[in-house]
C-alpha cells in the first residue's frame, strides 16, 4: 500500500497552520449615527443624550428612528391620588441623512412632541418640527457640527426650544483593538433649550416667535445662548457612560447596545440630581430641592 495513502486515512499527517487573526487597525475613523457612533463602521453606543456630537454621519446608514421619554417635566407635580404618568412625556424623532460624502454629511430631523393626547392636553401627533444638521470630520477622530433642532415649527404646540448649535467633537482610542475603548469629548454653543436661563450669555433674533428662551414668550423672536459639552467613554461597541450639561440642565448616565450585530442602543439618564445646582433651577422646580428626573432614549438605525 502506497506510504502517503496510509498516512492521510490515519489521520497521522502535519496539522493545518493555524489561522492569522486578522491585523488590527492603524487608524479609527469616527463617524455619526443619531446620538451615538461608530468606529470604523461599527456601531457604538451614545456618547450624548441632549448635547449632539459633531462627527459626519456614517455613510453606511441613512435613517435614525428616536424614541424619548421623560418620567417627570420640571414644571409638572404630580397630584394627590394622581399618577406619574400625568407628567411623563414623551418625543418622536426621524433622521433622514440623504447628503453624505466620505468626510462630510447633510441631513435632515423631523420630530413629533405629542406622541398621546392624554390629560386632555396637547392633541396627539401634535407639537411637529422640522430640523437639519451639517457635519465634517476634520481628521478621522475630530469633527465640526453646524445645526438646529425644531426650527421650522408646523404648529404652535412646540415647547422645546428653537435649538441651533454649533459643537466640536474630539474623540480619543484608549487602546488598540477591533473594538477600542473610546472617550470622546464634544463643546460648544447653541441656543433656546441649549441657553436657557442662567445659563444662556447673549441672545440673537432665532427667525421666530415660540423661544422657550425668550424674554418676551411666546411672542419674541429673541433666544439666548450657551455653553453646552459632553464627556463620555465607551468600553468597546456595547456598554458606555457619560456626563453632560445641555443648558437646561446637567445630566450623567449610560448607555447600552445589547446585540452586537443590530445597531439598536437604549440609553438612560439622570438630571436635577445634584439639587438646586445650577443654581437657577430651583425657581422652575415644584420640590426644594430640586428632585432627580429620569430620561430614556431608544434608537434603531437602518
């Protein structure tokens, strides 16, 4: 019997080389996706909640489908006997990127504010707006946003502000992996909802009337603006934390992207919990001091 043919049907010959890991990348490139990014492609979890990050949005993905809710508005106390839901709320929002290029992304948001019609309150699938938002990427980690949330409003029941902004967002591997850890930090400005109170520094005219800002509401065209920024580490592509101060308030929480191969995050915050800090909250509060108020945020992209 041919020697080669005993060795192969007794399984005694030389093991196949073992497979080469693939290398890991040189350079993370950074893109957009709603509130979150990605890295490289894939896709990672917020790095905000309020306060946009500046990166362009990644050309993979053209829609962003937003669900947020609020268990508690500041304004609203919740009567004897009542129930927490009398002052939940909740807001739709639709991102459409149509315009993107390899460093650079034009899109569009509409947005839905009255998702119910309880309490006799606003009308359901009232309080509807439209947005847009402009982004480069400078370099692969740094970014530079030009944009605006409920400025175009299709009815008088928006109450969230005439939202531009302009933020610059940097973002920093922590080390050097398929799936690197990755803190990334944004700043910047925006206006009505982002310089509201004590902490807007000037004001500008905002086209409209209907600025939560404004010193003469609902009727003034003026809103003020202010510093706003965003400090978060993700641990890889499925679990993040992060802290932010998006002039109405300051917020910290995490985020979550449960199944690694759909890009799907859940995000959960907490703001008003440092008491009457800042200090201009507590005139817009209904407890001194100021109780902690909880905000959740559900996003799918396609």
């Amino acid at each position: 019997m041919d020697q080669d043919r005993v060795v192969q049907e007794s399984g005694d010959g030389p093991e196949p080389p073992p497979l080469e890991s693939p290398p890991l990348p040189s350079v993370y490139n950074v893109r957009g996706l709603a509130r979150g990014i990605t890295v490289n492609g894939r896709p990672y979890p917020d790095v905000g909640l309020y306060v946009p990050n500046a990166f362009a949005q990644d050309a993979g993905f053209f829609m962003s489908t937003t669900l947020d809710w609020v268990n508690r508005t500041r304004f609203c106390e919740v009567a004897d006997g009542g129930d927490w839901t009398d002052c939940a709320d909740g807001v739709a929002y639709f991102d459409f990127t149509p315009f993107k290029s390899k460093n650079a992304s034009l899109g569009f948001q509409w947005a839905v504010q009255s998702l119910s019609g309880r309490n006799n309150g606003t009308g359901a699938l009232a309080g509807q707006s439209l947005g847009f938002r402009t982004a480069w990427n400078i370099t692969p980690t740094t970014a530079v946003a030009f944009g605006g949330e409920h400025i175009v409003q299709l009815d008088s029941s928006t109450d969230l502000g005439r939202n531009f902004y302009l933020v610059l967002s940097q973002a920093v591997p922590l080390n050097r992996a398929h799936k690197p850890i990755v803190m990334v930090a944004t700043a910047g400005i925006g206006s009505d909802f982002y310089g509201y109170a004590g902490n807007g520094f000037g004001s500008t005219n905002c086209l409209s009337g209907n600025n939560i800002s404004s010193t003469d509401y609902p009727e003034g065209n003026d809103c003020w603006w202010g510093p706003i920024g965003s400090l978060s580490v993700s641990f890889g592509s499925q679990f993040s934390i992060g802290f932010e101060s998006f002039g109405y308030g300051i917020g910290a929480g995490i985020s979550a992207r449960p199944f690694d191969g759909i890009p799907l995050t859940f995000s959960l915050y907490v703001t008003d919990f440092l008491g009457n800090y800042p200090d201009w909250i507590d005139t817009f509060c209904t407890d001194d001091p100021c109780e902690p108020r909880y905000y959740g945020r559900v996003t799918l992209s396609f």
